[in-house]
C-alpha cells in the first residue's frame, strides 16, 4: 500500500514538474528577473484598453472584478502584469464596445476615455470602418478622412488632458475567412488604407505602434488562419494570446519594467 502511495504522489509531482518546466521554457517572466530587471519608478499607472469587440471581449458592465476585463487580450495583459507588479498597484480598465468604429470612441470620449484619465491608452480599431466602407465603397476616400480626422481627435483630446499620455496604437487586421474570403480585396484594401492612417497618427503622436497583422502573418506558418482568427476578424483564445504578447513587447520599449518578459 505504501509503495502504491509513493508511486502516485511521485506522478503527481512529476506532472507538476513537467508544467513547472514547460512555464519556465516559455520564460513568462522569472522571479529572478522581477528582482534584477529594468523596473520603472512608475506606480498606479492607469491603463485604458479601447476598442471594439476584439477588445471589448464580453467584459462586464458593472464593478464585478471577475468579468471586468472580458476575456481577450486585454485580459491576458492585466492579469500577467497586475499579478507580476501587485506592488506597484497599476490599474487596467477595458472599455471597448462591440461594434464600434472610430466615430463611436469619438462620441463617448469625455465618458469612456476621458473620465478614465488613462496614463498608458491602448487603441485597436479599423475593423468595423472597414466593414463600413466595403458595404459603401461609394464613400472611401471621404471615410478614410473621416476615419483619420477623428481618430487624431481622440488623441489629441487625450494629450491635452495628460501631455504625458503614452499611446499605444494597435493596427487592425483582418484575414480571408469565412465571409470575408468573400469580398477580400476589398476588405484587404480597406485595412491597408487604415493602417496608413493609423501609422501616421502614430508618428504625429509619438506612439508605441503595435502590429498585429505581422503577428498573425508569422502565425499561419505554424498553424492555419483559422487556429488564430476563426472568421478572420475575431481571434481565438490562442489568437488573443499571441497578441498580448505582442502588445507587453513592444510597449516594454517605453515601460521598461516590461522587459522582464520574454515571448518566444
């Protein structure tokens, strides 16, 4: 009886072992690294997250810490970092909104962004502008404008609130699955002239740009498209992944304290 005891908790602790290393190959962050690496003074930094349903991800609409974040990429962000820096008492907010366009962050600016006061200020949108304007391609160059002119608003509105507001600035994405495989060219050129827009606000605004679509493009080399985005707009939990690790890699070029991490 002993010996069959022993025998299980060794495969009990074996298994745990295994995980222990498979974490530890990753390299999500050591706690050798949270003790030496280049951490920033910075405390109660405030995080907002906006966007559209790949942002919203059915987070909660009240005070419920369970569900706040939703379940995307913003998430996995808040929860690796809140955990990791408890100490320096950084707090997320998602306030993405499934649906939206950039007219629609616009309108709610002052109650959702604003209101926030947001010390680091993540956008991802395109992706309903451009379903927008392949229904309507009547009115491309005039949306396109349209789409750049508010979307500088926003940031402007945000700056002159906190010159010191760090923007982070995610370029949209899209892939030819499922309805969209429909009307590729279109939708592809749709994204592509956002992605000019959003990049020149980027510079206007000196800030962190995060490419998406390079991630997913490297990603359908290991795995097909629909691993990734299951209907080429909308991410999969593996999907959100890949671009939470994204965002914490290139945002750790200007928050130091993130380079502790290490993606493959």
């Amino acid at each position: 009886m002993q010996d069959k005891t022993s025998r299980r908790s060794f495969l009990q602790f074996s298994g745990l072992a295994a995980v222990a290393s498979v974490l530890n190959a990753d390299k999500l962050v050591r706690d050798d690294e949270l003790a030496s690496g280049p951490i920033d003074d910075k405390k109660n930094l405030v995080f907002l997250f906006q966007g559209d349903s790949i942002t919203d991800g059915n987070r909660g609409r009240n005070a419920d810490p369970n569900h706040i974040m939703g379940h995307g990429y913003a998430f996995s962000i808040a929860s690796r970092v809140g955990a990791d820096f408890a100490e320096c008492k950084h707090i997320f907010y998602n306030r993405g909104i499934s649906g939206n366009r950039v007219t629609d962050l616009k309108d709610r600016c002052q109650t959702d962004t604003l209101a926030v006061k947001p010390d680091v200020l993540s956008v991802l949108i395109g992706i309903n502008d451009t379903s927008m304007l392949v229904n309507n391609p009547k009115v491309e160059n005039s949306a396109i404008d349209l789409f750049e002119t508010t979307y500088r608003d926003i940031l402007s509105q945000s700056k002159k609130q906190n010159a010191d507001t760090l923007f982070v600035l995610c370029l949209p994405f899209v892939h030819p699955v499922s309805r969209v495989n429909d009307n590729w060219k279109n939708y592809s050129g749709m994204v592509a002239s956002l992605t000019v827009r959003t990049k020149k606000l980027a510079a206007e605004f000196n800030a962190v740009v995060v490419d998406f679509p390079s991630v997913f493009d490297k990603a359908i080399k290991r795995a097909p498209v629909e691993y990734w985005i299951w209907d080429g707009i909308h991410p999969t939990v593996a999907g959100h992944e890949l671009m939470a690790r994204e965002w914490i890699k290139q945002v750790s070029s200007r928050l130091k304290f993130l380079q502790v991490y290490e993606f493959k």
